[in-house]
C-alpha cells in the first residue's frame, strides 16, 4: 500500500467522548463503499483516517466516493515522509522539477508543538529551497499552488490540494428513518438533508396507477437509484393509492381531499416504519409553499400520526430547494413531467386553514376500513443499489 488519502472529520470532531461512535460509523461506511476500488486499508489516527490503497488509478473513484460520503469535512492525495526537513526538501525538489508553476506558497501546520522549528522557520526554509533550485516564485496571497505541510506525531504529511466534504454525521448514526418521496423536486432534497444528518432511510412512494400511468413509479425508481451515491443500497416501498383516493373523492368535501389523502399516507407510512424500525417519517413539506402546508393543515394532517414526522426543508423557499437539488443531481429528473397521485383530481379550491376536529371528523365517515387493509395488502418492495455512472 503506497498510495494514501488523508480524511478529515466535520461535526465528528465536536463530539466528545461519544466521538468513537461516530468514527465507528464513518469507518464501516468507507468500508463498505470503497471495496470495489481494489485493495485498501483504513487507519484511525486521534484526529483524522488514513486511508491507504494499493493502485494509483483508483485515485479518481476513491475521490468521488469521498466526496458523497456525509461525515468528512475535507479530504486530499498525501504522501506520507519521515519526520525530519532533510526528507522534505529533496522529495519537494522532486515533485516539483519539470512542471511548469507560476508561484507557489508553503503552509504548515504542526499538529507535534514539540518539533524543532516552527511553522513559520519551515515555510521560509522550504520556500527559500525550491525557489534557489527552480526558481519558482513565492506569492503568499494567491499563488498558484499551495504546498500543505503537516507535522504529525511520528511522520510529516504533505499534500498540493485539498476538497470539501459533504459535512454532516456518518450515515446510520441517528438511526432508520422512513421518508415518504414523489417524483416531484421537494420529497429527495429532504431525503439527501436527513441523510446528512445522519439517518438511514427506507424509501416510500404512493401511485394511482392503474388510475394514472406508471410513469411515477419508474421516476422514483432513477431518483432513489441517484441517491444511492451518499446513501447506498436501499429499499424502496411502492403503495397503491387509487382505491384510498377513489373512497375519498365519493365521500368526502372536495375541498378536503388532499388533507385525507395525506392524513391515509401517513397512516400507511407509519404501519410500514414500524415494520422497517423506522423511528420517524420524512416528507418534503416547505411551510406556506402550497395549500396543504400551512400551519393548520399541517396540524390537521399530522393529528392522526404517532411517530415524529421530520421537515427538514420546513423553512426553505423553493429557489433554495431546486439549488440543493441541482447539486445532488436529482433536478432533471424530478422536473420530468409524470403523473403522480397527489395532483390527481386536485381540488381547485383547497380548504387553507383546516380545524382537526373537522378532518378528524370526516375521515370518521369515511367507508374506508376494507380498502385500507387491502391497500396494505399489496404493498410492492424493492431493493435498489447503487449504479455505476
């Protein structure tokens, strides 16, 4: 193993004592997402992972899977080289010679306090070093290449570029959760959010067809496929909709329906979560966006539910939405037209600030007891792994 990437970690780092957990979860994860790039090996230091591979060549896929991993604040292609300035400056001088450079800048970081020179003695005796044998010059404000210097316990690290992470808590840390989504743009940005803070997710989605046709179906099929880049292999649950839908629309207020439809959604999600452990529901509900997300409604449609429903995008606008949405890779996608069962016979004038009493009190009259238990019969599970693109 001759190749190395240096991880390091983003809210990991703040937790304490429980840190070990989270390291745990981020090094099980890594483990199973890097076994199709040959051989490899995960080191836990104090304060970052190593991660040591044996082709070069898997440098680029490495890269990408570390950049759609939640848990790494930033990570880079190192070389690792014996604790001494002896080392580093013909190895630099090595690097460097040939390539055509306009500027460059040292940056060291001494993580051992106890090495013989400081931060600033090493910058200035490698950047006088390169620049009497190549000749480069030293810009300190915007040079073209920064040279990252570490000096760590027992070796130096050094590195010429450094990425971001996605941030956030290991997958699987905080738990299952079930997370109901529709081909549209709002339902996989909440689940990319709750994935990032942590969460494993069973994947939910209600169609009409035979009512509509199945194009739903096959759009949340590539959009949960496009997940699985930060998520991995999932499940995804199909529920049948239209009897619900059909009982709803011959008995109850026109202006009611979409409120009883969300109401027997998320009865439906919460027998499911509790069959798959799920601790909570998702859903990609933005206060105000539409008829049935303000605060009455909401209220009205959640009544019937026990387990916590999360809202991760609750206080974003839409333009917020499609900007996550694009960069995950999910927008062209959801904004492909389908006909998804909450846009079938919408109501043109939608009840805005439902009491719960009275949702309460017209899903009580609904004759709806057989339809549900067969709805729940016909339940359609999927498994969906991770493509290669």
């Amino acid at each position: 193993m001759n190749h190395l990437a240096i991880i390091k970690f983003d809210e990991i780092f703040l937790k304490g004592k429980n840190r070990p957990l989270f390291i745990n979860q981020l090094v099980n994860n890594l483990d199973r997402r890097l076994k199709s790039n040959g051989d490899f090996l995960i080191v836990r230091r104090r304060l970052f992972l190593e991660v040591e591979y044996s082709k070069k060549d898997s440098w680029k896929e490495i890269k990408k899977t570390l950049s759609q991993t939640f848990g790494i604040g930033k990570f880079y292609k190192a070389f690792k080289l014996p604790k001494n300035i002896a080392s580093l400056k013909p190895f630099l001088l090595s690097f460097l010679e040939g390539k055509s450079i306009a500027s460059f800048r040292i940056k060291t970081k001494r993580s051992d306090k106890t090495f013989s020179k400081t931060s600033w003695e090493i910058d200035r005796i490698l950047g006088e070093t390169i620049h009497s044998h190549l000749g480069i010059p030293i810009i300190l404000k915007t040079p073209e290449l920064t040279i990252y210097v570490e000096i760590a316990t027992n070796e130096i690290f050094v590195h010429f570029q450094e990425f971001s992470g996605l941030g956030g808590l290991p997958t699987g840390i905080s738990g299952r959760v079930l997370s109901l989504i529709s081909g549209g743009i709002d339902s996989p940005v909440a689940a990319w959010q709750i994935m990032k803070r942590g969460c494993s997710i069973t994947f939910l989605h209600f169609h009409s067809y035979p009512l509509t046709n199945n194009s739903s179906i096959e759009k949340v099929r590539e959009i949960v496929d496009l997940l699985q880049a930060f998520h991995g292999k999932s499940k995804l649950t199909l529920v049948p909709f239209s009897e619900i839908q059909k009982c709803i629309i011959t008995n109850a207020p026109t202006a009611y329906r979409i409120l009883l439809y969300r109401r027997y959604m998320f009865k439906i999600a919460q027998k499911i979560a509790l069959k798959e452990k799920a601790l909570a529901l998702v859903t990609g509900e933005s206060l105000g966006q539409v008829s049935s997300q303000t605060i009455q409604n909401i209220t009205a449609i959640s009544a019937g539910t026990k387990l916590p429903i999360l809202r991760p995008l609750i206080g974003y606008n839409k333009s917020e939405i499609i900007s996550i949405a694009k960069s995950i890779g999910t927008f062209n996608t959801s904004i492909e037209p389908d006909q998804d069962c909450c846009s079938l016979f919408v109501p043109k004038r939608p009840v805005l600030f439902a009491k719960t009493t009275e949702v309460s009190e017209l899903e009580k009259k609904l004759p709806i007891k057989n339809i549900f238990k067969n709805t729940l019969a016909n339940i359609e599970n999927l498994v969906i792994s991770k493509q290669k693109r």
